[in-house]
C-alpha cells in the first residue's frame, strides 16, 4: 500500500484484495482470516474489516458463520420460464441431479386445494425433490398435481423430469404461468436440505401452470439466494424488441 497516495487505507486494501481475487484465487477457496491479513499488511484489523466488508457487500467474497470468508461463486440468472430443472441446467453445461424426497398421492390441504381451485381432500400427486447441479444443492421443489390428469403416474418410477413426463406420456404442455417471488427465511428442513444455515436467505417462488385454461401444476420452490440472482426482461407493452436483441450478451456477469 501506498500511505501517500491520499486514499484511505481500507479503500487502497479492498482493491489490492479485489484484484487478488480476480487473477489468483478460484471460486470457494477461503481467504486468510483478519489477524492474518492484518499482519501481512500491517494494519489495524477494523482496516482489514472495511476493506472485506466492502467486498462482501459487492459479491466478491462470501462470508460463511464459523468457516470464515470465501471468494464468492458466480450466481446464476433465475430465468422465470416454463422449462423442466434438467433442462435449464444442462443449457447451463452442468450435471443436473435430483433427490426424491416423496412421490405420493395425498388429499389436498385447504392450501393446495384453495391453489389448484379444486375440493378439499380431493386426490393430488405430491412430488418433492432436492435439486442439485454438479453435486451440490440448489433448490428444493414441491409440485401438486391433481390426480385425475396423471392417472398410473405413481407406477412408475419418479420422473427425472416432470414436465417431460407430463408433455410425452399425459399430453401436457405447459402453455403458460404465474410466479409469485418473494423473499424468506430458510426453515430448519430447508436450511437443512439446501446446506445453508438456519434463516438464511432464500428465494421462494410459487406457480401456477396452465394448459389452456386448466391449472395443473401448483409448485412450491426454495433457491439459494447466494447461488441464484433473478433475471427479468422487460418491454413496453405495444413496443417490439428489436430482432438484434440477445439477451444473453446483456445479461450482468
């Protein structure tokens, strides 16, 4: 560092640290603690503090409670689109993988009966699933079909992909949908299923899918706010987008 630059200690550190990150250190790997750093740079460790906590603020590093801090993954884009997990994560060129949680028909609560627009009791398919990509947890979903629409889907084995199964096997194409996305709290069973600690913050999406104008799928969905950001397109109603448009080359890194 240089003490006669005129720039504050905590600002010159956070940039020597960035651009550390960027050129030597990989995703995940865990950087020296605060009594390190501050002896490395000789500095007072509430300098070190600024300077890391800036970096946390803007994404570069990630603070894990009672593990330290690491270099931050890259989160990916939330596209909302009516595509099946395994889909999505192969246009993303990793290794899709799911854990059945339940598979089983249930009568609808007074919640999931007051969603599908259906009768209390009345049959559903529940299939509950913890998604993971590359080996490591991303989501956890919950999807209520009623039963009706899916008749022997119980006999065979859990589908891998859902909307795969209900397009090739039922003939239901999802034509269209509703997201409800707000932010929560991570439960204990979701923390636990997810790998995050107790009341992190997740992203909890609810949708309602339609084929014409029959809902048939009503799902409940969990996302690692520190693995996923959400990417919205937007247009003027009446306007058309441009046919040079791609929104992949103008999507944030």
């Amino acid at each position: 560092m240089d003490p006669g630059a005129g720039i504050a200690k905590h600002v010159q550190l956070q940039g020597i640290l960035r651009r550390f990150v960027e050129t030597h250190a990989a995703a995940g790997e865990i950087i020296p603690s605060e009594r390190e750093l501050s002896e490395h740079f000789a500095v007072a460790r509430m300098t070190i503090r600024q300077a890391v906590d800036a970096l946390v603020a803007d994404g570069v590093l990630e603070r894990v409670v009672g593990l330290g801090t690491f270099v931050a993954r890259p989160k990916m884009d939330l596209q909302v689109q009516l595509t099946s997990y395994s889909e999505e994560m192969h246009r993303r060129g990793m290794v899709p993988d799911a854990h059945v949680l339940s598979f089983e028909q249930i009568g609808a609560s007074q919640l999931v009966a007051r969603e599908l627009h259906i009768e209390p009791g009345q049959p559903v398919i529940r299939f509950r699933r913890q998604l993971l990509a590359d080996g490591e947890p991303m989501s956890v979903d919950e999807n209520f079909i009623p039963s009706h629409y899916v008749p022997g889907i119980l006999e065979e084995q859990p589908p891998t992909s859902l909307y795969n199964v209900l397009s090739e096997r039922y003939g239901l194409v999802m034509e269209w949908g509703e997201d409800t996305i707000e932010a929560t709290a991570a439960s204990a069973s979701i923390a636990r299923l997810l790998n995050v600690e107790l009341g992190a913050p997740v992203l909890k999406i609810q949708r309602h899918a339609y084929v014409s104008r029959a809902m048939v799928d009503y799902s409940v969905s969990y996302y690692r706010a520190d693995r996923y950001k959400l990417w919205v397109p937007l247009q003027r109603p009446g306007v058309r987008t441009p046919r040079s448009y791609h929104p992949h080359r103008h999507r944030p890194a």
